[in-house]
C-alpha cells in the first residue's frame, strides 16, 4: 500500500475560498485528510477591540463576504439586548426583508458553484446572472453592492427608497418561475446524477459530535432544527413559512432542501411588503454624545440563522466606549475542520471538494 | 518544498529580437489569460465580471487553471503572510512576460486593515505591480477598466513589471524576508 | 415547543438539584440563561447537562482581565428540544493558565481548545495536539489577544507602509487645515473617556 501526499491548495479552479485540503491518498481513495485555514486571518477580534461602537459597523461586515448581512444583524442584536433598546417596528420588517434576500444570494452562489467540481458551467453562469440582479437591488436600496452597512445599532440607517416595491416583485417573481429550470439543470441533470446521488453521506451520531447545524443538520435528523423557528427574532413569529426537511442524506437531497429555501424565502419577502407598517426607521442609543455612546456591562450572545447554519456574536461590555471582547461563532467552523478529518476518510479525490460546497464551508468566517 | 531556484537573466536587446516582440506584444494584449486565485473579499466581484453580467470575455480574457501558462497573477484584496508565502511562490512559476494586478485599496496601503498585525501594508515591497484598481469592493466597471488600463501599457511598453524584478532580484528578496521570517513552507503542519 | 420560563426552571433544577453550586446567576432574556461555576465543577456541570438534553456545543472561548489578573472560560451549549442557551463561564488563574481539556464529553471541542490555546496562551492536558499552530504561521511575539499585545506598532515594525509626500495639497500650501485637524483630535481624545454613566 503506497501513500501519496497531495495538496488541493489554495489555488484551484473548483474549490471556493482560500483554504487547502491536505490529503494522503492511495490510488483514488483518501485515507486521511486535514484542513489548513488561516490564510484569510484578519485579526478582527483584536481590531474590534479598539474602535468605538460605531466605528464597528464599517468593520464587521467583512467577516463573512458571500453573505455580509448576518454579521450587522447579530452585533446590532447583541448589544441591543445590553443597551434594553426598542427598535421602531417598520425597522424590523426591513430587516427581516435584507436578511432573506442575502440568504437566496448565498443559496445561489452555492447552488451555483455546483459546475465548478463537476463541469456544469451553465449552471454557474445562470446562478451569478440572477445573483447580479439582486446586487443591484442592494444597490438602490443601500449605496453599496456587496457591504452594504445598513443595519445598525437602534434601526436601520435609512427608509427604502419610492418604487422599490415593484422592482422587488417583479425580480421575485421572475425568479420563482424559473426554479424548475434550475432542477433541470443541477440535480436532475443526467449527465451529473451519478456524481451527487447516494455520496457524501451524513448519519445522525455524526451530527452531534461535531456539532454541525443548518441544512447539514436538518437532512441527518429529519426535524425541523431552525433558529427562526426555536428561538425567534425580528418578527419572524409573525409571518408563516415552512422548514424543509429531508430523511435521506445524501449530496442531492441538501441540494434540493436549499431550492425549496428559496422558494420558502419569497413567500417570507412577499408577506413583509404586505405587512409592513409606517414609522420611522431608527433611534438614538445613547443621550448627550451622538457617536461616542456607552453600553452597560454585560454578557452576551446573539445567535441568527444564516444559509450555513447558526451563526453568532459573543459579546462582552465593560461599560467604555469600545467592546471588551468580541468572539464570532462561525457556522462553518464545526463542518470545515472536524468534518474534513472525521468524514472525508474512505471516499474518493472528487468528493472532497463537493464536500466543501454542498456542506456549506465558507473559509473568510473560519479565519475570521 | 523549496521555492524554485531562480537564475537571474539579462533582458534581450538585439534588433531583430525587438521586432519579434511587437509583434507578440500585439496578439498577447488582445488575450490575456488570467489566473483563477482568489485571494481575498475583493474576490466576490470577479464571478460577475467573467460571466454573463459584465462579460470579461469580450476583452479576450478568460480564465487559467494553472500558474506555469496564465499571463496575469490578479491580487484581489488584501494578504496575510500565509498567502504571501504562497503567491511569492505562485508568482515565481509563472513564465515570462507576466502582469500583476492589484485589486482594491489594501495592497496600496493596508486599507481598513492598517494597523492589524496580520495584513501586509504595501505590496509594492514584495512583488511588482503594474496596474492599482482603487476602491473598497470596486465595481466589475472599474475592474475591467483597469485591464484595459493594462492593455494600453502594453501598447506603449510601461507594463514592465517583471524585467523591474530581474532587476532589482535581491532588493525584493530583503524585503521579502524581512516580514515573512522564511520563504520556506512548512507543510508538515499536522503531523 | 414548550414555554421558554419552565425550560429557564428546567435548567435551575438541574444545577439545583447536583453538588455545584454557581457563583452568579444572571438571565439575560427569555431564551438566554448564564451562571458562574469554580474550575474544579466544570466537567461535572458539562456531563449533567449533556445527559440532560444540551448535547450541542455552540462556542468555546476566552477572556482576558488583566486588572484581576484572571482569565474567564466560557462554554456555551443549546438544547433544540427545549431551547434555552446555558452559559458557563469560570475564572482561572492568568500567569499559569490551565484547564483539563473537555474532549470527552464534547468531541467538537478539540479546535476551539487548539484556537484558544494559540491566541491566549491556554494549555489544555488531555487534548492531544493543543499546542500546534492552526490560524498563525511562524509567529514570534505574545499570544495576540491578550491585552498586553499592541498591534499597531508591531505592524509598523515588520510591514513598513507607504510614506506620502508632506506637502500634499495644493490648494492649501501653508498646511493651515493641518493645525486645525490636530486641534480637533486633542479635543475628541480628552472625551475618550466618555460620555458619563447612563
């Protein structure tokens, strides 16, 4: 039995992010696997150190590229719930409106970033041409495409714009009549189904010991494991959608939970323009000092459901006006690096990076 | 796993050999390849610009797998010395002539990560550079922008930035060891 | 789901009804419960709370306080049958950190112990390979999320940045407005201090 080492590195034409695999193979199949994050370190916890709460906004974004929105939700909902401010409701409704659209652009990318591995580069260009079209939407509505810096401390910064309603609907219901032609395309495709059905399987032990969650969890388990549902914020108690579920895990059945994500995830955004009530959009947090406020000592930890899993912010006050420790719980930190050890042992070359993309491992929120 | 050995070389300069050159300068700049290394954010924007959305293919650019026949090392977003360990290494097998690109405003001056300790501030100090797209996520526009940029300095022979490396070979190697430690990557890390 | 105040008592009988007992209790909201527990009560806090029903562990970490000279562990872990977040935290001596490493009861924490070990400097004996580098490559200086670790000056020192000429403005060659920006920077740094308790 010979061992050979190989390097699926940080530059490849199939992986996403910028994280190498290191494998020791024999023939085709891998008898052990690590994975090497780190090379997207930033420091943000230190740096988050010693800027002011205000200063942070522009900073956090940043930690997660694909899907910037998660990151401003939980540090406005962790140090919320130490100011004990009451956010106007029309802001929580916009909220809940940004939240679902970065989601459907994150499945997207991913579904999308199936022709990477597999050679199916139709899919991707379809899947980054609608993803544009909802940048653009983030566009009128905040100034920036991709780190939009909108949801902050006390609000929203600012009300949408006139007319958004309509360019909203239409691309939304653009894009519902075109998601069987996205199954055509990926799941259902012949010439790929041997590629994706019955690998890349989780069992149910496996799951709690590497502490795994999102759409990994819920097609191990079966039940409908959903930070939205168990522990609900902004609203989302007040609007009716469903928890895709599945019984059988394999790399198909994830790919089909997160199409029928996007579909639950238009109902979500049309239901919110209908209910939207008028009002002003933010509040002040604190008196006197109109940027350098102070947030009373606590702990904290503000969890929010983001396309990987759960995702949140540890966060630490000292009453100053800067944090004393902020921590980041990736959602992809459990998957990336335990999963890759304990799992990946006994298949094949080309399953490993399949496994980064059906899985959910997004490396920038790793290294952090 | 050394870096590869890298003999110095004079650039050409006969007569005929400079007649053979516009001539390739003028099929390379209408098809440029380019590398697919995704280094940071600012990589986010370049799916976009490659495919259907802003077509980058309409310049004659598309994408490379390998190090060793791509034209351009695009740098997108800022780098920790991890990656630098590993693009310095990158940038050495590619073969000449090659282009860099410099993608948002960390690699001109370390950006919104100035004062952190794990991001470089200036890339010019490692690696030659030909072409700075400024901004912080700038738009597929201004990418696609900066490589017609860099087409019109081929034209005009200023996009020079590998004979500056032939060069100056050991000013950018002092500099190189004096953030990184070593060149040298260990890859024995978990073992 | 069940109501969240009995999965709040749910969890105060457990630690009622064992031999720990917490330091501190603190709830945070109706989905969010926190307690302070000895070093030595860690590992039997953790195992009667996963026998109980909170078998997922969300986030491992640490803080640093240099004015009591401790450093605070925290474990954080989430039932999805009756959910209520538990957080433990603990404090341990700063100048010796160590800790017996809680592999056995959550398999998941062997790269948060590794992750923390590298960025504090805290050792944990029973996990097998806590002291090799996972995030940092070659590094030579202090654990950098300690307190005692500046790193604008250690940026300065190895990544040298680029210098701009002085004189870079042309509308204003006397460099007026500089005058009038330090001015305004004294003044915003005295009320750095605050703006006063609310």
């Amino acid at each position: 039995m010979k061992k050979m080492k190989l390097f699926l590195g940080p530059q490849h034409p199939g992986m996403h992010g910028n994280a190498s695999v290191h494998l020791y193979v024999d023939g085709d199949i891998i008898k052990k696997s690590y994975l090497l994050p780190g090379m997207l370190h930033r420091g943000f916890e230190k740096q988050m150190e010693r800027k002011l709460w205000v200063n942070n906004i522009a900073l956090i974004p940043r930690v997660c590229v694909p899907e910037p929105d998660i990151n401003e939700m939980s540090f406005a909902m962790a140090a919320e719930k130490l100011l004990e401010l009451k956010v106007p409701e029309r802001a929580h409704w916009i909220r809940m409106i940004m939240l679902e659209f970065a989601r459907i652009s994150a499945h997207l990318m991913a579904y999308g970033g199936l022709g990477g591995p597999t050679g199916v580069y139709t899919l991707m260009y379809h899947a980054q041409a609608d993803r544009n079209r909802i940048l653009e939407i983030f566009e009128k509505i905040s100034g920036a495409r991709v780190y939009h810096q909108y949801i902050v401390i006390g609000g929203v910064r600012k009300n949408l714009p006139k007319g958004i309603e309509e360019d909203i609907t239409t691309l939304i219901d653009d894009l519902e009549s075109r998601l069987d032609e996205y199954r055509d395309l990926g799941i259902d495709n012949a010439s790929i189904v041997k590629r994706i059905k019955d690998t890349i399987m989780l069992p149910e032990e496996v799951v709690w010991d590497l502490g795994v969650t999102g759409i990994g969890m819920r097609s191990a388990t079966n039940k409908p494991y959903d930070v939205r549902k168990v522990t609900p914020y902004a609203r989302y108690d007040q609007v009716e959608f469903e928890v895709p579920v599945s019984d059988y895990s394999d790399a198909r059945a994830r790919l089909d939970i997160k199409l029928k994500e996007v579909q639950q995830s238009i109902n979500i955004i049309r239901q919110s323009l209908k209910k939207m009530p008028e009002g002003p959009v933010r509040v002040k947090p604190g008196r006197g000092q109109s940027m350098r406020w102070t947030v009373p000592k606590g702990y904290v930890y503000a969890p929010v459901e983001s396309s990987r899993g759960e995702f949140g912010y540890y966060m630490v006050s000292n009453g100053g006006t800067t944090p004393w420790r902020v921590g980041v719980r990736g959602a992809s930190y459990p998957q990336g690096l335990l999963g890759i050890e304990k799992y990946l042992p006994g298949t094949r070359i080309d399953d490993a990076a399949l496994w980064v993309d059906t899985m959910g491992v997004c490396s920038p929120e790793m290294d952090r | 796993m050394l870096s590869t050995k890298y003999t110095k070389k004079d650039v050409v300069k006969t007569k005929t050999d400079r007649k053979w050159w516009e001539i390739g300068d003028y099929f390379r700049r209408n098809s440029l390849w380019m590398l697919m290394y995704c280094t940071g954010c600012c990589a986010i924007e370049l799916p976009p610009a490659m495919t259907a959305a802003y077509d980058m293919e309409r310049l004659g650019m598309g994408p490379m797998a390998t190090p060793r026949q791509a034209d351009i090392l695009l740098v997108s977003g800022y780098l920790s010395p991890k990656t630098l360990r590993r693009l310095v290494y990158t940038y050495e097998q590619m073969s000449e002539p090659r282009y860099v690109v410099a993608l948002g405003s960390c690699p001109i001056n370390g950006g919104i990560y100035h004062d952190s300790h794990v991001v470089i501030n200036q890339l010019d100090q490692y690696v030659p550079v030909d072409v700075y797209v400024g901004g912080c996520m700038p738009n597929p526009e201004s990418l696609l922008n900066g490589f017609v940029d860099l087409m019109e300095g081929i034209k005009n022979k200023t996009a020079d930035g590998w004979k500056r490396y032939h060069e100056h070979y050991e000013w950018y190697k002092e500099n190189q060891k004096h953030s990184l430690g070593e060149l040298i990557i260990h890859d024995e890390f978990h073992e | 789901m069940t109501n969240s105040t009995n999965n709040i008592e749910a969890v105060d009988t457990i630690i009622e009804n064992s031999q720990v007992t917490p330091l501190l209790r603190d709830e945070i909201d109706q989905y969010q419960v926190a307690y302070e527990i000895q070093k030595g009560d860690i590992h039997t806090t953790l195992s009667l709370l996963k026998n109980a029903g909170w078998i997922q562990l969300s986030y491992l970490s640490a803080i640093d306080w240099p004015e009591e000279n401790k450093m605070e562990l925290i474990y954080i872990l989430f039932n999805w049958e009756q959910p209520v977040y538990v957080q433990i935290r603990s404090k341990i001596d700063r100048r010796k950190p160590e800790v017996p490493s809680i592999i056995q009861i959550f398999p998941g924490a062997k790269y948060y112990e590794r992750e923390a070990h590298e960025f504090f400097g805290i050792d944990f004996p029973g996990n097998p390979d806590f002291d090799k580098q996972l995030i940092l490559e070659n590094w030579d200086d202090i654990p950098p999320l300690r307190k005692d670790f500046d790193p604008s000056s250690y940026s300065k020192k190895k990544f040298p940045s680029r210098t701009y000429p002085d004189q870079f403005s042309k509308k204003d060659p006397d460099n007026k407005t500089r005058e009038k920006q330090t001015e305004r920077e004294k003044r915003a740094n005295k009320l750095r201090t605050g703006g006063g308790k609310r």
